[in-house]
C-alpha cells in the first residue's frame, strides 16, 4: 500500500509519526510509554507495568468499569489491546476509518483518566498470575528470561516475576502511572487516512491531560558470556533450548538486511542450511534463527526443540555450519536466493494499515529512527557476503554467548551440547 511519512512534535513533549494511508478504510493507533518492568521504582514491584497494561481500560472518568468502557468502545466493531516489555507499555488500537476521531477520544479518556481501584487491582492481579504461570508450561517462554539473566542483563525468572505480584498495592500502581505515563514519555505512531486529518489529530492529542515529565533512558547491563543453564522439568520429553550470540552495540538498517539473510540462509526455509538439512535428516521438527536489535545491544538467536538421542548429531551440525560461515564459504547463489526471498517479502509485508504501522513503530518506539519503507530494497540489494562473514564474525567472538535448555535430561547432555556453540 502506498503511503508518506510524517513524524510531529507536540507542544507538550509528545511527539510521533503519522503514517497517510490513502483511502485505507481503517486507522490504526499505537500509543507507547517508556514504562515497562525495567522502570519499576524497585525490584519486590517488578511486575508493576504489567498489573498497569492490566488495568488501562478499566474504570476511568467516564466510564464505572471495564465492561461498560468494552461496550462502548467495540460496538462498531473497534479492537484495543495493551502489552508490555521490558522496556514499553504500548497501546494499540484498529478502528473503522468512518469512527476515528470517537475511538481516538475513547483511547484518551482510557490512558489519562484511569480510575484505579481495589476491586480491578485484586482481579488483574489474580489473571497477571494467571497468564505468567501458563508461560510456565510453554518451554520457549520459560527459558528466554532465564537467558537474558544468566548473560547479565537485569531481569527476573518467570517465579521470580510470579513471586512480586502480591507486593503490588494500589498505591504503586498510582505511583509508577503518575511517573511514567507523561507527556515527553509518550511516543505515537498513527496509521490511515491522516493527510486531511493532520490539524484535527494534533489538535486531539494536545487536549491529553498529561503532566510534561521526562523521555526516560532505557537501562543500561554489563553483558558476559555465562555457564550453560538447563532448567529441569521431569515432564519434558524433548529438549528444548535457546542460544544467542550477541554484540554490544545496536545494528544499522543495512546491518539488519545482512543478518536478514544469513538468518534465511542458515533457518530460513526447507532448503536451508541448518533447518533444511536437520528435517532431512529426521533431527528436528523445528529450528529458526532471528535478530533482536536493542537500544545498546543486538542479539542473534537460535531456538529450537529436538530429542535427546538427536541433539548432539543437530549440533553438530549447527556448528559445521556456522564454522563454515565463519569461513567465508557462501555461495553467490544463496546470497541471492535470500535477496530474492527478502524481496518478495517486502513487497507482501505492506499490504495492510496493519503491517505499515508495526513496520514504522518498533523502531520509532526504540530509538525515534525513522526508516522509510521504501528504501528497504536498496538496503537489501546491497547485502554482500563480505558483509556476511564480517558481522557474523563480530557476533561469534563478541565475548557475549548463552544457552539455556529445558528438558529432563542429564547437565552432562547440556554440557557437551554447548561446546559445539564454541565456533
């Protein structure tokens, strides 16, 4: 679809983009706080910003609870959803384009007027336990956290994150909602038809009632390589497992497209090296690799889940094959073959207001980086396998390496599959 680009500052410190989607009959609206689990005013309050995401359409100004707010706020139809990360709480909204300026006010009422009251904390707390003790039953949810913490960044296990959500009293949600959701802390990105619109938009979002506040920085970790971790589950009949790589610094737009196709080169498809040749071999079901870009760091990730009696054969082979990138040995045919398929990708990831917003959002949201869409083949056709080899380099001898696997098994088994990552 096409479309222009538009980033706006407002007088109170909030500023965003605005995404004109030619006759799209629908606008989609994020609305984002730096106000995740990091910024929890102490480590026994952790889980605060989720309870707060929890609790962003209950009861405010206007409305008594959140069943009367849903009534109103779905009855044509309109989605809302809130999330939150380690960093963000973000806001999202999709609507019909005949509804906009109603659901946009809907959404104020929502973030700057909420009502919070012991009723609703007793029972967003009861379902923020629920939600995180079924993370406990999805392996890959469970051992991530426990990577991210054993290479040195400051975050909680899953029952540690459990183990603080009883700490939470309404006066902490107060406290971390007044600190957090102000006005220069506010980022947004809005997506349709804007172009006609602009001066009623702006106009719209200055009327928020927000204190001025500061843009808060993300924090900062001092990351190393760690020990091997298994986390131990009886009931486990697979292994499944986590591995990153990772670099202290955040990668460039061309820097992406290059992992990009080493990651599509390496997991991407049935034809790939790793992923292609473990399903023919019979090792595994399932193997990708993916790039988390991150205000200071980026890591390369490698998950998957494979039986016990096969692990070893498919890291071994995850190491022939990495050795062999490392080695520069990549064929001009597979380069392009990624190129190709990135293309293609490109070409099928704007086809909805949806995808255009997520596309501008996450990096906006991170950094304030704006990266035109339409750019993106040209940062694709450039990828080189000098390019390849060096950044993949980089990320082997980072110093910064973790694996952690879930599983039944042995430490020993853990042990042994690690010294296959030391490429």
């Amino acid at each position: 679809m096409k479309h222009s680009i538009e980033e706006i500052k407002l007088r109170n410190g909030a500023k965003g983009l605005l995404v004109d989607v030619p006759g799209a009959s629908v606008m989609n609206m994020k609305v984002q706080f730096r106000a995740g689990l990091r910024f929890a005013k102490k480590p026994e309050l952790h889980e605060i910003a989720h309870v707060v995401e929890h609790l962003s359409f209950g009861a405010n100004s206007k409305y008594k609870d959140e069943q009367a707010y849903e009534a109103e706020f779905t009855r044509n139809g309109a989605y809302h959803n809130a999330w939150t990360s380690d960093f963000d709480v973000c806001y999202e909204t999709e609507c019909a384009d005949f509804e906009w300026d109603r659901i946009m006010d809907l959404k104020r009422i929502a973030i700057t007027s909420p009502r919070f009251n012991e009723d609703e904390l007793k029972s967003e707390k009861g379902n923020v336990r629920s939600e995180l003790t079924s993370y406990m039953n999805d392996y890959t949810r469970l051992l991530w956290p426990r990577l991210q913490k054993s290479i040195g960044e400051n975050v909680p296990n899953l029952r540690e994150r459990l183990a603080t959500v009883p700490n939470i009293e309404l006066k902490d949600i107060r406290e971390h909602y007044r600190r957090t959701h102000t006005a220069a802390n506010m980022r947004f990105v809005i997506t349709g038809q804007v172009k006609s619109r602009k001066r009623q938009i702006i106009k719209m979002l200055e009327d928020w009632d927000l204190k001025p506040g500061e843009r808060f920085e993300v924090p900062s970790d001092e990351l190393h390589t760690s020990e091997p971790v298994l986390i131990r589950r009886k009931d486990a009949n697979n292994l499944t497992f986590g591995f990153c790589f990772v670099i202290p610094r955040r990668l460039s737009v061309g820097e992406i497209r290059t992992l990009d196709c080493l990651n599509h080169i390496l997991t991407g498809t049935m034809n790939s090296r790793i992923f292609g040749k473990a399903r023919k071999r019979g090792l595994v079901y399932s193997i990708c690799s993916s790039t988390s870009n991150f205000a200071r760091n980026c890591s390369w990730d490698f998950e998957g889940e494979v039986t016990e009696d096969a692990a070893a054969d498919l890291f071994e082979l995850i190491q022939k094959e990495l050795t062999k990138v490392l080695a520069g040995d990549i064929k001009p045919e597979e380069i392009e073959a990624a190129k190709s398929y990135a293309l293609g990708r490109y070409q099928m990831g704007a086809q909805t207001v949806g995808q255009i917003s997520d596309y501008y959002s996450e990096g906006y949201f991170l950094s304030d980086d704006i990266e035109d869409y339409e750019h993106m083949p040209d940062s694709i056709r450039s990828v080189d396998k000098q390019a390849i080899v060096d950044l993949a380099r980089e990320f082997a001898s980072s110093g910064i390496h973790g694996f952690v696997a879930v599983g039944s098994c042995e430490k020993q088994l853990i042990l042994d599959l690690a010294e296959y990552l030391r490429v």
